[in-house]
C-alpha cells in the first residue's frame, strides 16, 4: 500500500463521519482522480478531470481554459488552490496553474443533491451513442429535484464500476442516516458544516484567521458587531493560535447559533434554568405543544431520542442541548408526524380521492419547443404522481413516438416509456398508477401500442375487471395496488366488452362518425389551422385491441351534467381544459361538486400556455375535481401547493377528499360556501429564522433582509395572505416576534404556504425558500418549518420558528 493510501485511509477513519462511512477502495481511488468523458448530447463530448474531495461529501470536475488549451490524459493535482465564490456565496474553486500547466477551472457536486447512480444502459442519452461510446463504460448521476442528469464515460468497465458504485455507496450513506445521526454529524462537523470551513479557509492551509472569519459571515448572510465578533472568536481558539482549527471552528459555530430565543423558553418552564425535568417536561408538551393525554408517555419517548447525555437520559430529564434538539426535529416540525404516513382510508372507489397527477409527462421543458425524454416519467413517478400524460402519434418507422403534437418539441419511442412507467412506477408508491393516452395513431401502429402495452407492462396491466364480473363502482387504490390502468378511448362500454354480444365490425361501423381522436383543445390552440386540416382527413378508427385495455378509466366528451347523468357510466371519465372548468365551477359548482361524487374528472393546462407554466389546482380541488394534472418539470408557488398537498398520506399520491366532496346529494358550492363548517382561526407568531440562503438575485456583497409571508389558499373567501417585517442585514438569525391571524371557513380544504423573501424596496423581493402543507396536518405549539427550495429540495440547515395556536370558533361566535 503506498504512503498517500495509508495517509488518507487514516484521515479518512478520523474524519468528520466518525467511522461511520465503511472505507472502500473505490473512495480511495476516487480521491486519486481521473479524466471521464462528460455527454451533454450527440454532438457534445469532452474530457472532464473528476476527482472526489477528502470530505467524501463533495465531486470536483475540472475543465481547461484558453485559446490553445486541450484536454490532456492526466490532469496535475499538486497546484495550489485558490477559490472563488459566486453571488450566492457558492464555492467556485479553480486551481491556480503553474507556468507549464493549463488554466484550470472546477466546479463542485455535492453528494447530498445526489439522488441515485445509474447504469449506462438506463441512459436514454448513452443509449443513443451506444454505437460511439461503450455503454458498460458509462453511467449516470441522477440528481435531485429539476437539475439535468450528468452522463458520464470512463476509460474502462472496470473504472466506471469503481465511480458509479463509490458514489452509491455515498449516496446510500447520506440518504440512510436518521435525523438524530444528522444532529450529531451537526454537532461535531458535518459537511455542510466542513463547506462553510472551506469557504472561509481562502488560502487553504486548513486555519482560519479573525480576517477570513469576517469574510466568512458576511457569506453566512451575518453582519454582526466586529468587537463581539472577535470575543466569540477568542473564547474558541483554545490553542491561542490567532486561528481557528477543526473543533475550535465548531465551537465558535456552536456559539454563533446560539439560540437565545429557545433559551429563553427553556428557563421558562425550568426550575432551576439547567434541566426540564419529565413533569416539567411534560407540562410543556400538554400546555404548549397541545399533546393532551399522550403528553405523559410522549415525554419519555422524547427524552430518550433527544437527550444528548446517558446520565441525563436515566434520570429522566430534558437539558437545554436535548430540547433543542426536540424542537428541531421531526416530532418538532410543524407537519404532524401522524399524517406523514399512510393514515387516510384507502378502499374507497377512485373517485373518492384527490389523485396525483402530470400533464405532458414527457416534457422537460416548455411544451412549445422542449425537449421530450423518458426522465420526464421517471421524475414525475418517483416525485408520486400516478396519473402520466402520454401524447401518441404515428412514428416514420411503424414505431409510435411521443411528443407534444404540432410542436418543436423532440420525438421519443412510445416503447421507451412505457418501459420506464414499468420500471418507476411503484418505487414510491405501490399505489396504482394511470397512463393518460391521447391517441392520434393510425389503426396500424395502434395495434403496436396495444402490442407494447401488453407484452412491456404484464400483470401489471389492468386489462379487465379485477374480478371478470360487471362492477358497480370503480375500485379502490387499495384493490388496485401496484396495477397500471389505461385511460383513453374505448370502442364500446364496459357491460358489451364482458357480455361480448355484439360483432367488432358493427362496433366500428357505428363509432365511424361519432369517434374523434381524442386531441385537447390545447393544441388547437397551439395551432389554429391544424383544425381545419384535421376536418379534411378521415378520422382513424380505434383499434379493437387497444379498446380492450381500456376497462375503468373511457375517456367521454364532456356535453353537460344533465347529459352525463342520463348517459355515461361511473367507469367513463371527461377531461376540461383549465379555462372549461374555471366556467363551470363559476356557473354551476354544485353540480360540478355532485358531478365528481359519482365520475372522475381531469383537469389540463391551456395550450396557451407555450412556457408549460402551471395553474393554482387548488380552485379545480374546492370543486372535488379528482386528476388536476400539473406541468411538474416547472417550479414555481403552484407546484409548492401541489406539493405541499401530497406530500400528506405517505406521499402515495392519492389523498381521500372531505367527506362533503364524496356526498353525491352535496350541497357546498367552492365559490358560496356555507354553513355548516366549523370555521377555524389560525395564530401564527413567526419568532426568529436560522441560517437563511441568500437569494438567487442578491447582489455580490450584500447580506439578506428577510421577510416571512405567510399565505392561505382554500375557498375563496379562505384565501389571504400577510407579511412580516422585514429584518435589515440578517439573514443569519434574523428575530421577528410579530402574530399574524387567519381564518378559514372550510379549513378541510385550506393550505398554509410560509414564504421567506429577501426584502428590495427598488423592485420585486427576491425568493429565499418556501414551505407548504395542508391546515389539517399543521401541529400547534413551538414548531419549526425546514425550508424548500423553488424545485422542493431541503435547504437545511434554514429554518423558521414560529408558535402555532388554531381555535374552533363556535356557534355563538359565528354568530
């Protein structure tokens, strides 16, 4: 074994993971470095120099800069560092070339944005190269949330082994650490923690000096007093070096975010100010965080998870470490942990639950001119949706492709994704999903549709009633676990399919005039004149074997309500553009209501909408419309709503609606609700926030104003919103203290959206973080609220903290 292996499995064993990381050779090797090949298209292919930081926790990849520079077989390592940071304060380090070596330029991957490492031959771009580039030497870095997947090419099988499995088993090392494991990684120096250390250490040499600290907090969003500043920093440097090292930075991050707001609080229901005791303890939970007579044994639990010290924990006592710790956990978030798991009845029929759902799955991007790919289904499924758009059209080649009709938008094999829906469609959910078919095929490649969805999907595929017998509803997400149901056109209704009393060739005879292709309004609107165009060709006929695959989900025409009560079944579903059911709610949302209690509704974007931007569903919801299909590759506050929604009952993507919304004889309108609701107020005190990131649009230099807005969507007369004031310079623990109030009418349907901006009174204030849930899975007391990102990726350490108060109204006071 040579001396730098023998060095860095030593640091490696010390480090900041504790020993928790198994030493691999893969990692040892990784952190040698190599040159792999970077695939963003067919045409883009360059060598890229990659190599993984001794932290374990972060990727480097370099590139050469300059007119005359060319990608060389071995990259230097031993030049000297000098690091660089963008606006936001992200790292940008580059390597500072000798006179004989090339510029250098890096850029950083962080483990923790990893979501998974895949194989080449899961590529859809490697596998198009595949004549070019061997695909056993590739792989892929699958990250999470909206970011592009990194397509990589190694030298070797063997390689290309080495780094797709050593980044697994770091991904698998992050994503299996419990939050407990988190706090302590935390508390010792996680690797969050061991950036901000890297950021501040400007020349490298593993110090830090009082003048990189000050560099250092004004990147930390601080601008704090330089006298107060320096004690802080003299109190951690134990050593009396003029620096701070390892532990020594620790401490004086500890003491940095101290928490005097909490601390407080403590004292309040601690007698002698060092320990909660567990009666203490347990008037806290009852009083404050509204446990009521689970508080008892809840204490204990809590004691037992939290509390940093064994002493502490046989004693049964809470120190101010462990109460912190309490409140900002899981069992301290503002999202009750009962509704984080499945909880909701799921043997209902369909059209009893709210359901997941995607428009235009296969689009990456806008659906003028964006790219289509398989991902968009990937995504789309493991993020749980369980309705998926496919937009079916005649291939050159007799193979179907999807893309988004009359558009710029690019082509994929209609085989391709119905592989991928096989493959992802139950990895987060077991719960079933729906294929959406907008069927624009010739009879012949029908039949190749028909053909794949058979021979591809298997058992999975739903191709008759789940007990060969007519039903007299649909069945159940229970009944329906891990099966995939086809939803689309069908030739006859469900009663002949089963009777099979009538000829095929009758069946097409009469279906000629009445059958239209189902295309939405949406790309007519796209495209005006392809109606006429589509008016001189002949209509295609259905294919009987595709017909057969629809059984619960026929897509209808959507006449009235009156005419959907005397002539579709409960198996028959209709779809409304956006613009369609905004009317219909406004001119008659009762029987819109009654009209979703007994059939499923789907709810699309307009086609005007050429940038894939997304509606607010919550409206389409009020009127219990069950699929309001979202553009999810866009980020933005209707997908926070989305997302905050389903993100109750597991995240399995069926939510069951309020009971009023089930009720075929209902009587709630979504735009007059009345009585009776028992009406809630919600007190929301926004105490302090932690550690904010600095918005994308924060000018270089600046530090953060934060602002909370805290914003109400429901019914109508529900909706609100309102704003903090905003705190100058602080986007470190900034400290607010102010209440606001909100009510809500119907509080079964209302979502509570927090919002932290960053305050710009010469133009709009920019976006820090956002988080989102239903009111009813909203926890009372002291609670804290971890920030999302714009594409819904934690932005930990960022946080508020707030108390939650939510009171009944009653009779008498409504009246």
């Amino acid at each position: 074994v040579t001396d730098w292996r023998q060095l860095l499995q030593q640091w490696m064993m010390a480090s900041l993971l504790q020993g928790r990381l198994p030493v691999s050779e893969d990692l040892l090797l990784m952190q040698k470095g190599t040159m792999m090949r970077k695939v963003r298209s067919k045409n883009w292919k360059k060598l890229r120099y990659f190599r993984l930081q001794e932290d374990c926790m972060t990727v480097w990849h370099a590139r050469q800069v300059g007119a005359s520079a060319k990608p060389s077989s071995q990259v230097p390592c031993h030049a000297a560092h000098e690091n660089s940071y963008d606006s936001c304060g992200f790292l940008k380090p580059r390597l500072v070339p000798t006179a004989s070596e090339p510029h250098l330029l890096f850029s950083a991957v962080s483990i923790s944005d990893v979501e998974t490492v895949r194989e080449g031959d899961e590529s859809e771009l490697l596998r198009s190269l595949a004549e070019e580039l061997p695909l056993k030497q590739g792989f892929t870095i699958v990250f999470r949330g909206r970011r592009s997947n990194l397509d990589l090419v190694a030298n070797s099988v063997q390689e290309a082994q080495i780094w797709r499995e050593g980044l697994q088993l770091l991904v698998n090392f992050v994503t299996s650490m419990d939050q407990q494991e988190q706090l302590d990684q935390y508390r010792v120096e996680p690797g969050w923690l061991r950036d901000w250390f890297q950021r501040g250490d400007k020349n490298q040499d593993g110090r830090i000096t009082f003048q990189e600290v000050q560099r250092l907090l004004h990147l930390m969003n601080v601008e704090m007093d330089q006298e107060y500043a320096f004690q802080l920093f003299q109190t951690a440097d134990e050593s009396q070096s003029g620096t701070l090292e390892g532990e020594e930075f620790v401490t004086f991050y500890k003491a940095l975010t101290k928490r005097s707001e909490v601390q407080e609080l403590f004292e309040n229901f601690s007698a002698d100010g060092q320990k909660l005791t567990l009666l203490e303890f347990v008037d806290f939970l009852r009083e404050e965080q509204k446990e009521g007579d689970r508080a008892s044994d809840l204490a204990l639990e809590l004691i037992n998870r939290y509390e940093p010290s064994d002493s502490g924990k046989l004693r049964c006592v809470l120190s101010m470490d462990g109460f912190l710790n309490y409140l900002c956990s899981k069992d301290g978030d503002i999202f009750n942990p009962t509704c984080l798991p499945i909880y909701q009845d799921m043997t209902q029929p369909l059209n009893h639950y709210y359901i997941n759902s995607s428009h235009n799955t296969y689009l990456l991007g806008d659906q003028f001119c964006g790219q289509s790919s398989v991902e968009g289904y990937i995504r789309a499924l493991k993020r749980g949706c369980r309705c998926v758009e496919v937009d079916i059209w005649d291939g050159p080649t007799g193979e179907p492709i999807v893309y988004h009709g009359h558009t710029l938008t690019s082509r994929i094999l209609f085989k391709d994704v119905v592989a991928s829906v096989a493959q992802y469609a139950f990895q987060t959910s077991d719960y079933p999903v729906i294929l959406s078919l907008e069927n624009h095929c010739s009879r012949e490649q029908q039949e190749v549709l028909a053909k794949h969805l058979t021979e591809i999907l298997g058992e999975q595929l739903v191709d008759t009633t789940l007990d060969g017998l007519l039903p007299t509803q649909l069945p159940s997400p229970e009944e329906l676990r891990n099966k995939i149901l086809v939803k689309g056109k069908k030739l006859r209704t469900l009663e002949e399919d089963l009777e099979e009393e009538e000829e095929e060739e009758e069946l097409e005879s009469q279906l000629e005039t009445e059958l239209e292709t189902e295309i939405e309004p949406e790309i007519q609107e796209l495209s005006p004149r392809s109606k006429d165009k589509k008016e001189k060709k002949s209509k295609p006929i259905l294919c009987p074997s595709l017909s057969a695959l629809v059984v619960y989900l026929k897509s209808v025409s959507f006449h009235s309500f009156t005419h959907s009560r005397e002539h579709y079944r409960f198996y028959e579903i209709s779809s409304f553009s956006e613009t369609k059911a905004k009317g219909l709610i406004k001119e008659a949302g009762n029987e819109f209501v009654q009209h979703n209690t007994w059939q499923l509704s789907r709810v699309y974007p307009s086609g005007l909408r050429t940038d894939s931007s997304n509606y607010n569903p919550q409206e389409f919801w009020n009127a219990g419309c069950q699929m309001v299909a979202m553009n999810v590759q866009t980020a933005g506050l209707e997908m926070d709503i989305c997302d905050g929604f389903f993100r109750q009952n597991g995240g399995c993507g069926y939510v069951l609606k309020p009971e009023f919304l089930r009720d075929a004889q209902s009587s709630f309108h979504p735009e007059k609700p009345m009585s009776p609701f028992k009406a809630q107020t919600l007190l929301i005190q926004v105490i302090s926030g932690q550690q904010f990131p600095k918005g994308a649009k924060t000018k270089e230099g600046s530090i953060t104003d934060p602002l909370v807005r805290v914003e109400v969507f429901g019914v109508r007369p529900d909706t609100n919103r309102q704003d903090t004031n905003h705190v100058e310079n602080n986007g470190f623990n900034p400290y607010w203290g102010q209440t606001l109030s909100f009510r809500a009418q119907v509080p079964e349907l209302a979502l509570l959206r927090f919002v932290v901006k960053d305050y710009n009174w010469t133009s709009r204030d920019d976006f820090v973080g956002q988080y989102t849930l239903p009111w009813a899975c909203i926890q009372q007391g002291y609670r804290h609220i971890h920030l999302l990102s714009k594409d819904g990726i934690s932005l930990h350490p960022a946080s508020i903290f707030v108390y939650i108060c939510i009171q009944e109204e009653t009779e008498e006071a409504e009246s």
